[in-house]
C-alpha cells in the first residue's frame, strides 16, 4: 500500500509540475519613432533616456506645475501647487 500511495503521489506531483506557467518570452521588436518625432525631441537642453524620450529625474525635463485633480483643476495638497 505504501508504494502504491508514494507511486499516486510522485504521478500527481509530476503532473502539477508539468501544468505550471511558463514565463512568456521577451518581446524582442521594438517599436520605432517616426523620424520627424525623433527630431522633435533632441533638444540639447533636455536629458533623454535610450529611447529618446525626456528623463523624469532631471529638473529641466520636469513639469513646471504639480498633480491635478480628475476634473483637470490644480491640487492644493502639493507645494507645487500652493503658490498661485
């Protein structure tokens, strides 16, 4: 009985393993820019990231005014926003 339970159990655990997710493979196309929006973007002044686009985590690229509200208006909860 014991190697018939150890059998059943080895077949279930082999099957459980065989089911699980395999990762998806990694999408090797990359989608390019329109030539005439990649001009757009190279401003000397602006630091951009490996895909042309600006880079967030420099002050020059940031925007000048803070988080808004869903209807568009400007939230008073941030510094950025207090000023005016």
């Amino acid at each position: 009985m014991k190697k018939f339970l150890t059998g059943m159990l080895a077949l279930l655990i082999g099957a459980s393993v065989s089911m699980a997710q395999t990762t998806a493979p990694a999408k090797t196309a990359k989608k390019e820019k329109p030539k005439t929006e990649q001009k757009a973007v190279s401003d000397t002044t602006k630091k951009l990231k490996k895909d042309g686009t600006p880079d967030k985590r420099f002050k020059e690229n940031k925007p000048t005014e803070g988080p808004k509200k869903k209807d568009g208006t400007p939230d008073k909860r941030y510094k950025a926003n207090k000023k005016s």
